[in-house]
C-alpha cells in the first residue's frame, strides 16, 4: 500500500486537525509559522521602529518578490510583490497608450469580473475590448482565441486556469500566436500558481499576475507581478509612485525617474505585513515542489470526479487531466452551508455550481466524506417540504 508523503505537513496547518478544507482554490488554508512571521514583524516595529525600514521592510517586495519566483519559473529580481492582483495588472495596463492603431486588449469572457473591470475601464482612455465568448459557460475554444489576435492586437490578457471551471488554457499557444504579430501577453495566474505546473521564462510570457490567497497558502494582501526583463526599459507604468523612483530617497519633485529594476512597477509603501504572511506558504510549497503537489492533486480531483459519477452528480469540469487545475466544479445548488454545518468548507459560484479542492494537506478520506456529504444535501435540497398541518 502506497504513503502519502505529503500528508507530513498536516499538522504544520492548524485549521486541518478540526475542518475537511476543501476550499483552497478561494482562501488556503494558514501555516502555523505564519503566526511567527507576524510576530516578527511586530517584533520589528515594537524594536527597531523607523530603522525596520531600510533594515528589511524596503526591499522585501523584491525579496518575497525573489521566493515566489522560484514557484513560477521566474529569474531573480523580474517579480514585485504588490498589494493585489488588481493593482498589478493595473501597473500593466497602465504602460500603453490606447489611442494608436493598435489599440485592442483580446482576453475571455470567463476572465475573473475584476480584471475584466480593468479592461473595459481602458476603453474610457481609446482601448478596444475583445472578448472571446464561451460555447459552454466552462471553456474557451483556444482556435477561437487564437483567431481573434491580429495586427491591432496590443495585449493579451488570460487566465491560465479559469476560475469557475479550473479549464487549463494554452497559454504556450496564446504566447506564440500574440507574438506573432507583434502583441504581448499577460497571464493571470491565481488559480494555477502551486498547484499547476508553470514557468515563465520557459513560456517566455510578457506579464504575469496573481496572488497569495489560494494554493500559495500565502493569505490577503500580497500580490504579484512578473515582467520579462528585457522588456522593462521600455516601459514606463502611468500607475506610479514614490517606490518606483530610481532614488526613492532624494524625494525629488517633478517627472519620476523609473528605477531600472522590477521596483518600476511600484507605487506607493508596500503592504509589509502581508509579505511576511506571505512568506511560510511559498517556502512550503517551493520545498514540496509543484510537480510533486500536481500529481497528488489529479489523483484526488480524478478520485473526485469519480465519485461524483457513481453517485450521478453532473462535473462540469474537464474530464482530461491535462485540461484540469486543482479544482472540480459539481453541478448541484448552493448547500455551502449546510456542508459547514458538517465543518467541510467549500464554495459556490453561480452558473457552475459547488467548487472542491483538495490541497497536498488533504487525505483520501476527506474526498470521500465530501463527495458523501454533497451527495446527501443536494439529495436533501431536492426533496420537497413536508408541512404539517
């Protein structure tokens, strides 16, 4: 009989040893060293007060920055911690003028609505918004995608794994086919960073994004941005602030004058306690290695899906498990509360349906009693009141 390696870091995760998480595509669960780490920083500031800053606080953007990278493929000094997803896509967005011929943002329509926010908002400054529509709600058809690139194509911006399906898109494809003709591309990865395999160098991708809430196991508050070094110098981000500036400290008035390193994409202070609660989760997920956490994840995802065939619940995620992340989509109500009842957490979206993940922390059991306790409130949801009368 086969162990279960990774199960060793159960007790390092508080919240296991009393709940069946199954909620960590929305809010991993928290490292128990992550209380040390905040501690640290209260220490630092109880302590050393002002002199924190350029003791540690100032640079740790680029050094937590530097601890992400080694999850996503990405070479020392080309990511920036920034205080979320938004903000950093913002920090993209805002290095274009939409006003030229090539003017035309491609990305899906099953994006994440807050990046999509962004997007439309761009067409107040003369950007053109292309979004390419999904036949089933699930999935975006990578042809049509692809067709939709051309020649007034400035940016691409999709989501490796899309959040209401965990559909794996191409984005080896995308890249190759944006850059073409002449566009760049900018992939969201939340939903796949520590769980899906993915090296930005290796996809020789513009812009990447995400944050530290999900499989990171990192908490709010810390997002980031990776940006292909040879591009930065010839980008100079409208979203700015004092931390971009090549010397922050000279507190220089006028035009600022953009740091030559990832720091150019900065803005304003950075959000320090969240990258130290940051820290724990990548540490771990970089020891265990994202190859070693995908392989259990389509163990247990295609154990899921599974049991929800037998007991004749609709998946509605991809079958494949080359086209699945680290989540399985059950098409059945919102009976979220009643698994709670049970302290089994998962979530709901609508138009999909309950949203499962089991994380490296998780035990087969855990998929069993999941798929049992959907499986009796789905059964009690659709059964109609009894009134006495």
């Amino acid at each position: 009989m086969s162990t279960d390696e990774l199960l060793r870091w159960r007790p390092e995760f508080p919240i296991l040893a009393t709940t069946t998480y199954m909620v960590t595509h929305s809010l991993g669960a928290m490292p128990r060293r992550t209380r040390d780490r905040l501690a640290e920083f209260a220490d630092a500031w109880a302590t050393r007060g002002v002199r924190a800053w350029h003791e540690r606080w100032w640079d740790m953007p680029k050094e937590v920055g530097d601890l992400l990278g080694r999850i996503i493929g990405a070479p020392p000094g080309t990511v920036l911690m920034l205080p979320n997803q938004s903000t950093a896509q913002s920090a993209v967005l805002s290095c274009f003028d939409w006003t030229t011929p090539r003017n035309t943002i491609v990305t899906e329509r099953l994006n994440f609505p807050s990046n999509l926010y962004l997007f439309h908002a761009q067409e107040r400054l003369g950007a053109r918004i292309v979004t390419v529509p999904s036949d089933d709600g699930m999935t975006i058809d990578t042809d049509r995608l692809l067709a939709a690139i051309d020649e007034t194509t400035r940016l691409v911006s999709v989501s490796h794994v899309l959040f209401k399906s965990s559909s794996v898109q191409n984005l080896a494809a995308i890249i190759d086919r944006a850059h073409a003709v002449g566009a760049l591309v900018l992939a969201d990865l939340y939903q796949s960073a520590g769980t899906v395999p993915v090296d930005v160098h290796a996809l020789n991708v513009d812009f990447a994004t995400g944050g530290s809430v999900k499989w990171l196991c990192g908490g709010p508050g810390a997002g980031y941005l990776y940006v292909r070094p040879d591009l930065r110098a010839a980008l100079a981000p409208r979203l700015t602030g004092w931390a971009a500036h090549r010397h922050p400290f000279d507190f220089d008035d006028g035009p600022i004058e953009y740091a030559d390193d990832v720091a150019r994409f900065a803005n304003g202070s950075p959000a320090v306690p969240a990258l130290y609660s940051a820290m724990s989760g990548y540490e771990i997920v970089a020891e265990i290695g994202v190859p070693a956490i995908r392989a259990k994840s389509l163990r247990q995802t295609r154990r899921l899906i599974q049991l929800a065939d037998a007991a004749g619940l609709r998946v509605v995620s991809p079958r494949d498990d080359h086209a699945r992340g680290g989540t399985v989509v059950i098409d059945v109500p919102n009976v979220v509360d009643r698994l709670a009842e049970e302290h089994i957490l998962v979530d709901y979206r609508p138009g999909a349906g309950i949203r499962v993940a089991p994380h490296f922390y998780t035990t087969d059991e855990e998929i069993d009693r999941t798929v049992s306790a959907i499986v009796a409130a789905a059964r009690d949801a659709a059964s109609p009141a009894t009134i006495s009368v």
